[in-house]
C-alpha cells in the first residue's frame, strides 16, 4: 500500500480542489459535460485535481479532462475498489488505501476546497462528512454543490427540512453553496483563494 502520510502536500503544492462523484455518468449528457469542464477549468486555473482515483463515470471524465489539459491529479483509491472503478494509475500521485475511511481522510487532508458533482450515495457520503466536520467546527474549507440542471435541489430541500423540524441549526445552510455552472464555480474559487491569501 502506499503511505498516506507522505501523501501531504508541501508548500509547493498547488491549490487543490477535491472533487466528489459519480462512479457513473449518469443519464443526462449534461453530467458528464460538466465534469470534463470541471476538470479543464482545474487545469487552466493551475490548480490541482484531488478525487478517488476512479477511471469510470463522472470520475473518469474530470481526472483525463484535468490531465489533457495539464492539471496536477492526485487521487486515492481503497485497495477493494481497484477493480469496481478501474483505479486510475496515470495520475500524478496515486495512493491505496486500506479503507474508505482512510480514503476520504487523505482526499480532505490534501485539497483545500470540496467541490460535489452529481453523484450517488458515495457521493452524497462524501458530502455529509465533510458538511458535518464544518458543522462542528473541524475545519473551515469551502463546499460547493455543483448542481448541473438542478440535480442538488432535492438535497437542499432535505437539508431544508432537517432545519425547519429542529435537527440542525439554520447555519446549516451556510456551510456549504450551490452554483449552477462551472463558470460560477470558478468564479467563486477564485474569490475566496483570493480572500485567504
């Protein structure tokens, strides 16, 4: 296995965005054409792709559209899923872990933003952790649902209606925003990289 400690970044690295997913494309085009975008923009932005090391679905399509256009990628796979998602070996820093756990524990240590496209329940997972780590005050990096044709809408509902019956304070909602367009996303990157630095 490789050694997720020497995985973490040194001051060299470049801003790093993770990116949640689907293992799937999905039925509508517009997933898919989003994530390669998504990908494309991390390279022209000379930031850095952090994700799960996938060669499959959505996953697929922003680790080679990062790649082709030069992007740095990291990318951590659990040694049971090598086979499922096709374990991406081309990347530039390609980590197994033993664990999902240890998975997302490397992909939120090494990416100072948290970017979730549309996905399923992995995905959906990946989000409540790191949303529920902020909640309690464990760390304070960005989240952004990238909600391409409004696929996140149903999930702000939820989250909606967990705050309206008492569950969670109404700064739920603050913890994480929704674009609607790569553009947006970028934009937004962009700002508060700039705000922080």
């Amino acid at each position: 296995m490789s050694d997720p400690a020497s995985s973490i970044p040194s001051s060299a690295t470049p801003y790093s965005v993770c990116v949640y997913c689907g293992s799937r494309p999905g039925h509508k085009d517009s997933y898919e054409a989003a994530a390669i975008e998504t990908g494309t923009a991390i390279a022209q932005e000379g930031w850095r792709l952090v994700y799960g090391a996938g060669d499959v679905g959505l996953m697929g399509a922003v680790a080679r559209a990062a790649q082709k256009s030069g992007a740095e990628t990291f990318g951590v796979i659990p040694v049971h899923l090598l086979p499922k998602e096709l374990g991406k070996r081309d990347l530039t820093h390609f980590i197994i872990t033993e664990t999902m756990h240890e998975r997302k524990k490397v992909m939120f240590m090494n990416s100072d933003a948290i970017v979730v496209l549309p996905g399923g329940a992995g995905s959906l997972d990946e989000f409540f952790e790191v949303l529920t780590w902020k909640q309690i005050g464990l760390h304070d990096k960005p989240i952004f649902l990238l909600s391409t044709e409004g696929y996140w809408k149903p999930l702000e509902a939820l989250i909606d209606h967990v705050i309206d019956e008492g569950f969670a304070p109404l700064s739920t909602s603050s913890y994480f925003e929704t674009v609607e367009t790569v553009e947006e996303l970028v934009e937004r990157l962009r700002s508060l990289r700039a705000a922080r630095s």
